[in-house]
C-alpha cells in the first residue's frame, strides 16, 4: 500500500487500534489541530465525515482584502465557519498545495479511498491561510495561533497547531517578538502544543559562522553577488549576537585577488554596540580610489544585538573580509541563495597569505530556520526519508536511493544560537503521499507525483514531517486534555528510539532520535476516577488530595479545587473532575444532595436498633415522607418498607450508611451500621 509507512514508523497504527499496553483507541478525537500554512482544499473528502460535511470549522484567509469582516481581534483577512464551508460559499482555498498535503499528513482520515490516513484521523480542523505579504508576516503567524487557542477555548478543547512555515534568516534565539508571543500562548494555559518544521537547508553548503572575539583580527571572506537582494553587485550578511556580547569593534577590508592578496584599504573600526538605529556610513579607499560605499545597519531586539552590513561596490576585483578584534562573539549567515554575499571556505596557503591563519571557516551548522523553531517551548521536526519507491497515476514505479529512515540530506541542523538541541525529534517527511487539492490531482502533468489511487500527492522536507508530531500531539491531548507543552516535549524526547542511522543522540541532527506516539502515550498515566463522600451535613470530601475541580449541576464552582467543599443550601447534584500530574482527567459518579428543607432537631425523631442486621425502625410522632439509604459514596441502596415505622436493609452489605428522612418539618440524617 501506498499509503501509510509513516503511520508505521512512529507506531502510530496501535495507537488507532488501541493496542500495547493502552486503554483504547485515540485518533484525535475532541482536539484540535490547527495548520497555518498556505491554504486547504477543503472539498477533498479526506477533509468531510462519513456524512459529506466538512470537519474545518474556521478558516482564516489573512490574504484576504481588509473589511468589516475581519476578526476584531487582528483587524485583517476573512474568516470562514463550517457552515459557508459546508454551502460551497467559500472563496478561500489552497492555490499551491502544501497546505493541503500538510494537512492531510496531520489529520487526513483516508474518507476518499481509505488509504493515505494522517495521524489524527478524527480531530477537528481549523485553517489559516497565511499571507506571506504582510508586513511583519511573523507577526501574523502569532495571531494565527492565537486565534486558534481562542477558538479552542471557547469549545473547551485542547489544540495543537501546526507550522511549517519559517525564515532561514533571524536571531535563532527563539527571543524575538514572534517567538515570545506564541510562547507566552503556551505558558497561559494546559492542553496546548505547537510544533514546527526545522527546515530543509541542510544541503544548502556552509554558510554560517561562529565566532567567539579575540583581540586577534580574525576575518570572514566574502564574495561580490552581483544580483543579490540588497542590489546588483553588493555585499551583504547578516549578523546576530546577544547585546551584552556585542562589544567587538568590527571593519570591512578589501585585499586583492591571487596572486598578492594584498590589502587594498578598509573602513574604521566602530565598536558593534554604537550608534544603535542609526545608520553607519563609511568607505573603503585605495588610496584616492573609492572602492565601495559601506553601510551598517544596527538595531536592538529584546536583548538580541543585529547587524546587517550592506557595501556597493565600486570594484569587482576585490574579497572583501568582515573583521573583528576585541571581546564578544557573534553568529553570522550569508550565502547567494537568500539572497546575500557568498562566504570563502578555503583560505590560500599562509605561504602566499599571512593572513589566511586568521581567516573564519564557515560551517553548516545552525542551518535551522528561525523564530519559534528555536523556543525551548516547541517541538522542532526534522525530515528523514519515508519510502523507497511508489507507483504512481502513471502506473509507473518510482524508486529512490535513500533509505527509508535516514535523515534527508536537506533537513536542517542546529544548535540554536544559544545551543539548543534542534531539532528536538525526527519523523517521516519524504515521499510522503497525502491529500492534495483537485485542480492538482487531476492535472495529468502532474500525474507523475500522483499515487496510484488518483486521491494523494507526494510532497517531502520537513514540512511533512511536522503534521507528523502534530497529529501524535493530538493523540496525546485525547489521552490527558490538560497536559502541558513541556509534558509533550519531555515525553517525546524520553520515548524516542534510535538506530544505526541516528547514531548517539540527543544531537543536531535527529535530535532526540525518531519519534515512537505509542511510547509517548504511555507515558501518560490515566487518572483514576475520584469519589466522593458526605457527612450528610455540610461537607464533600474527595477522594483525591489535589487536582480537584468541583462542579454543582454541571456548572463549574469557581475557585472551589480543595479535597473538600463546605455546601450550603439550595443544595443539588454535585461532581468532581480530577486531573493528575500527567494532565490526565477523570469524573467522579455523582453526588446528589437533597434540596430544601432545613435539618431537623435529633431528637424529635428515634431510629434502632444501631447496629443492625436486618430492620431498622423509625419512631416519629408526625409524617415521613421518604426514607433514603446511602453509602459512604453517596450511592442510593435499595431500603425496602416492611410497614408505617420498619424498614428492611437485608439487602445492604456490611459497612456503614447514612439514612435520610425526609418529614414535614425537616431533613434528619443519621449513620447506621450494618453487621
């Protein structure tokens, strides 16, 4: 079968069923999972019930034209609900596909042929469409996930949301305003998870560099990118360290080419931490010949120093070499493809170049995206290989030379900028086939990525790897609703395996190693359900300690998650719902206490013998109008009437009870033994 290696994999399948070790099925159910990315194809059935209705709730279209409409809350875009979805009145959709393929990994549940099915077969959905135009875009990805925990809360359900979606570009500190936005998301509240795609620069070559200050005058070499993003025939990098270390003094020098690679000038030193958001100017002259124009541009982000240095070049005939001297230390990136200068990673002899024994080497780490890939508070997913081959639309037999479960060679290394294992976890993102729109699908240009079925395309990297930790999130928020990110984060981290292809680990690479759900379930202990008792006066006792949240008539009693709870009447039906430590919840059976009259005076009314093995009787000179018995639990037992003041408990076991008459003038309870 085409359809499902990464579901196997992860062991994904026995959680559907249910089986090692778990107490039932999970497949997503009561959770939701939000996917910001480019759109869904929402008419695809693996998206609709066995009954053709879509299971989208909201779809927030940001690149919609701002109006009246937009949610009140963000003030752009256009937000759809189920029902202008299930009418067909929907104009938003998915014009490229990845966010439909992303979220048939996630959350596909095969309704169109019965293969091909996501991890959380049975969640529900909610989309935004992100508008990759709009200033701050980051930003946006912040409301994104905001307003998907606003929904979920106002449903009462636990969420996970799903981003595959990033810069390469950024502090990689996971401290800027984007990152701190979604993190401070996840510690206002349990039942909450977000995980990300790592990135797929990994095969991108060496294009950063670490560099720890001395007072030698080491230097990164750069070359001239005659159509780079900063203008035709520039020089352009950029450069993160945290404030407190920005104390280097740094300069741009231009040396010749081979065979002298003489210097030819550079500008001043200026001190890094100088002159922050004011644009410095300087030039590099050969004597009275102008070699570039040089520009620093230098801001503070929540204690993040950033540098992007810009020189036009007036000569092409040049390296050009960013140099440092003091104390501090730095991470720079440049490379052609986004856009900035390319770095020189081979430095000619010190025979011919004295200076080469300074020049920095750069490196492929860090090649991981930035923002919230970097928090500690996500789940960062890299990519290794799901198939070895496939038949597609053609009927034609594709096969690849990696081995399923090795790490593609364009999945993203960390550390993060302040040496955080990233990628935290490993899953299976290549040749992936999931749900895609059906403009593509039935395109037969594209019938060579089209399975066999007709119904799912291929699509690869770490965005597909990604919904595969989604969906285990949601299959873990339906074990234990209440759990908390860091819960999910450990547990993964903990239950993960490794192999031959992961080596030792954690490492930048694999991260924790490959993610195992059934594993990471376990971890997870059930909550057993608490009980309650009475004294028939004015107190409830739970039979749990803590984790109490005690409810009258199914409504919450605000502030109320003691052991015990102190009534007072009008009384009515009372119930706990009891979470552990694991975030697992379990509901108590029901206490029902009598309302409305006040207790009577014990003595105006006998009852004996106490103890008793069979008859109890009630002497009373007024009317009774009911007789209850009770356990300890506040489960009713059968009391049968043998005449006007006897009543038979044969049927009691032996224990203790509470019986409760209920007369004209008032309530009277009293505890009896049964031998």
């Amino acid at each position: 079968m085409l359809a499902d290696t990464g579901r196997a994999f992860h062991y994904v399948d026995s959680v559907h069923l249910g089986t090692g070790g778990l107490n039932s099925s999970y497949k997503g159910k009561g959770v939701i999972i939000g996917i910001i990315d480019t759109g869904l194809d929402w008419t695809h059935p693996d998206f609709k019930d066995s009954l053709g209705n879509t299971r989208v709730i909201r779809y927030w279209d940001q690149s919609m034209p701002d109006n009246a409409s937009s949610p009140l809350q963000y003030g752009y875009g256009f937000i759809w609900d189920s029902t202008s979805i299930n009418n067909n009145t929907c104009t938003s959709t998915d014009n490229q596909g990845h966010g439909t393929t992303v979220a048939g990994q996630a959350v596909g549940n095969g309704m169109a042929n019965g293969t091909n099915i996501g991890m959380a077969p049975e969640s529900t959905i909610i989309i935004v469409e992100s508008d990759f135009t709009r200033p701050n875009w980051s930003l946006t990805v912040a409301d994104a996930c905001d307003y998907i925990f606003r929904v979920a809360d106002s449903l009462g359900m636990p969420a996970v949301v799903n981003i595959s979606l990033g810069s390469y570009l950024g502090s990689h500190d996971g401290n800027d305003p984007a990152a701190e936005s979604i993190e401070s998301m996840l510690d206002a509240k349990t039942g909450r998870i977000v995980v990300v795609a790592a990135g797929n620069s990994g095969n991108q070559g060496t294009y950063h560099v670490h560099h720890d200050v001395t007072t030698d005058t080491n230097f990164v070499w750069l070359l001239n990118n005659a159509s780079g993003s900063a203008g035709a025939n520039t020089v352009f990098f950029d450069l993160w360290s945290d404030d407190t270390e920005a104390t280097f003094d740094m300069a741009l020098g231009a040396n010749s080419l081979a065979p002298t690679w003489s210097d030819r000038g550079r500008t001043q030193f200026h001190i890094a931490n100088t002159s922050i958001g004011t644009v410095l100017y300087d030039t590099i002259w050969n004597g009275t010949n102008r070699i570039a124009t040089v520009e620093f541009y230098t801001e503070i982000v929540n204690n993040s120093y950033h540098l992007q240095l810009v020189a036009r070049l007036d000569s092409l005939n040049y390296r050009y070499r960013f140099e440092t001297t003091g104390t501090g230390s730095y991470d720079l990136w440049s490379a052609s493809w986004l856009g900035l200068s390319n770095m020189i990673n081979t430095a000619p002899p010190t025979s011919e170049f004295a200076d080469s024994a300074l020049m920095l080497v750069p490196d492929a780490k860090q090649s991981i995206v930035s923002s919230w890939n970097c928090s500690e508070k996500v789940l960062s997913v890299g990519n290794m290989q799901n198939r070895a081959s496939y038949i597609n639309f053609n009927s034609d037999t594709v096969t690849f030379p990696t081995p399923p479960g090795q790490l593609s060679v364009n999945s993203s290394k960390g550390p993060s900028r302040h040496n955080l294992i990233k990628p935290d976890i490993t899953a299976a993102g290549d040749i992936s086939f999931c749900a895609a729109p059906i403009w593509f699908l039935t395109n037969p240009a594209n019938y060579v990525v089209v399975d066999s079925g007709g119904w799912h395309a291929r699509n690869g990297g770490t965005s597909m790897a990604s919904p595969v930790l989604a969906g285990i999130g949601a299959l873990y928020l339906e074990r234990c609703g209440r759990a908390s990110y860091q819960q999910f984060i450990n547990d993964v981290h903990t239950t993960a395996y490794t192999d031959l292809f992961t080596g030792a680990t954690p490492n930048n690479a694999y991260g924790y190693g490959k993610a195992h759900a059934l594993n990471t379930l376990l971890e997870e202990i059930l909550a057993t359900p608490p009980t309650i008792t009475s004294d028939w006066n004015s107190t409830l006792t739970s039979s749990a300690t803590s984790g109490n949240e005690w409810y009258l008539n199914d409504t919450i009693l605000a502030g109320e998650a003691n052991q015990t709870l102190t009534i007072t009447p009008p009384f009515g039906t009372y119930h706990i719902i009891y979470t552990n430590a694991d975030g697992c919840s379990a509901e108590s059976m029901p206490l029902t206490v009598n309302v409305g009259l006040d207790e009577i005076d014990n003595s105006l009314i006998q009852t004996f013998p106490n103890p008793t093995n069979s008859v109890i009787t009630i002497d009373y000179e007024g009317d009774v109008n009911s007789v209850l018995l009770y356990d300890i639990n506040g489960k009713e037992i059968e009391l049968k009437k043998i005449n006007s003041k006897e009543y038979s408990i044969l049927n009691a076991p032996k224990g203790n009870y509470f019986l409760r008459i209920k007369t004209n003038e008032g309530i009277f309870t009293s505890k009896i033994i049964k031998i």
